[in-house]
C-alpha cells in the first residue's frame, strides 16, 4: 500500500496539544535526570570539602588569632571546645608589621590583654583590625584591652586608636576626669540578659542562674555602649547597672565586647562561639 498523496508528515516530537509550552515541557523533562546528577554531585563534594555548601558542608572550627593574654579561666573554656574553635596566641608587636595579611588568616580575632598589664596595641595593628572587620571579619574585644598606643602615648580608647568605631563601646570620662577605660571598678554582681533573641543568650536567663549559687565577682568598667547590649552587669550591692556584653551592627563583619573575663562564663563563651561560626 502506498501513502495517500497530501498526507501530512508525521511530526519529529510527540504531540502535547501543541504549542511552544508543549515543547518545552518536552525539553525540560529531558534535562531532569541531568539536573539530578548534578545535585547530587554539589551534594556529595560539599560533603566531603571539596567546597563549603551552607548547611550541608560539615563545619570546621574557627580558627581563631588571640593578641594578648588571656585569664586561664578563658583559655580553658577555649579549651573545652575545640570542636568550636582552633587558636594560636601572639603578641601585639609582632603583628605590627604586615598587620592586614597576617590577620586576614583568621575567621575570628580575639583581643585579650586581661593577664598582662600592657594594653597597648600599635596603630598598624589597630588600623588593620578596623579594615579586618569592615570587610567581613569577627572581632572580640575584652575589658579595657587595646585602649593605648604605643606610637602615640597621649591617645586613650580605641575609636582614635582604632581609627574607627568598629568597637561596639566607648571611653568616656568619668566624674573624676578619668576615661571609664582606665578606672576599673571591682564588684559583686550578676550578668542578666538583655537581648531575648540574640543567640549568645540563648536559654540563659542570668549569671547565676539561682539564688543559692554564689554572685559573680567581676572587674569591670563603666564604659558607654555604642551598639546592641545582649547583656547587662548587674552590682548587688549598688544596684548600679554596667555594659556587660555589647555587639556593633556592621553591614558585613561581627564586633563584639565583653565588659568581664568571659572564661567566668564558659557557657555564654560557647555560645558566643557558635554565633560567630
């Protein structure tokens, strides 16, 4: 038998209906099994390193500069979390050259000179740490740490030392015509919490917990935040209310401030290793 004569070819695709949505529904089911493959494979690369995929790669511990010297209280809740973190120690002058790339090694800085007497921090150092955090990185400033300037000695408090207001508080003078960061004030209180959604907070109400545990005796600052308080230092005995943790709002890095040695509360310092990841 012969085709009849006028018969229409049959077409090269299947027939949906008919119409350009029919034809790329067709090509699109074709791509699905190559889509597949290729999420899986992004799946399993960000699984074994190969590349970081939020919430799928598995996380690495910070790594973690500390200029200073911490209180051993600090050092062994570091300690306790390595699966957190991973630090190396080094002293302020021997990042005062090449400031910017030595500290660009690191997810976090930590500046922490409360076991030495020395807060002096260089301007280069100072002036990288400001660059560091505005383009990403995640600064800790405790106490009254990195307040001095070796290189220019009249200079007290870290927005002229700084050159900026990366730190989220400031020294101001006190009644007696003294910068709050350098009149330490010793006292017996507790750390409440301020901010009820940050996540440094989380699940703690306040330091100690309950009355029969004994009050925190603190060395702390009069200092005035510039930033969002996440919790407050409560003197018992005055009253009296003090900065206790303080966070800067910055469009891209983190700057935090603890106005007490966080090794005190090693469970507030775990968490605050947990933000920062």
């Amino acid at each position: 038998m012969y085709e009849d004569e006028g018969a229409e070819p049959a077409p090269a695709y299947p027939a949906y209906g008919g119409g350009i949505k029919s034809r790329l529904s067709y090509h699109f089911e074709g791509l699905i099994p190559l889509i597949l493959i290729l999420i899986i494979a992004a799946v399993a690369g960000g699984w074994l390193g190969f590349w970081e995929i939020p919430y799928v790669s598995p996380q690495k511990p910070l790594s973690m500069l500390i200029i200073g010297n911490p209180t051993a209280d600090t050092l062994a809740a570091l300690d306790k979390s390595q699966d957190l973190v991973k630090y190396v120690i080094r002293d302020e002058e021997s990042l005062r050259t090449n400031s910017k790339e030595k500290l660009a090694q690191y997810d976090v800085v930590w500046l922490d000179q409360s076991n030495q007497q020395s807060k002096e921090l260089p301007s280069t150092v100072g002036e990288a740490l400001s660059s560091y955090v505005t383009k990403g990185g995640k600064l800790v400033v405790v106490k009254n740490s990195g307040i001095l300037n070796p290189d220019a000695p009249e200079i007290v408090g870290w927005m002229a030392n700084f050159g900026s207001e990366i730190v989220p508080v400031d020294c101001v003078f006190t009644r007696d015509n003294y910068p709050s960061c350098t009149s330490p004030l010793n006292i017996t209180g507790e750390l409440e919490r301020a901010d009820y959604d940050h996540k440094i907070m989380m699940g703690i109400e306040k330091v100690p917990a309950t009355q029969d545990e004994p009050y925190l005796y603190l060395e702390v600052f009069p200092v005035s935040a510039m930033g969002k308080e996440i919790a407050s230092i409560k003197d018992v005995q005055s009253t009296r209310y003090y900065a206790g943790i303080v966070e800067k709002p910055l469009l891209l890095g983190k700057s935090l401030y603890f106005n007490y040695d966080p090794g005190y509360t090693p469970g507030i310092l775990r968490n605050t290793l947990k933000y920062l990841r």
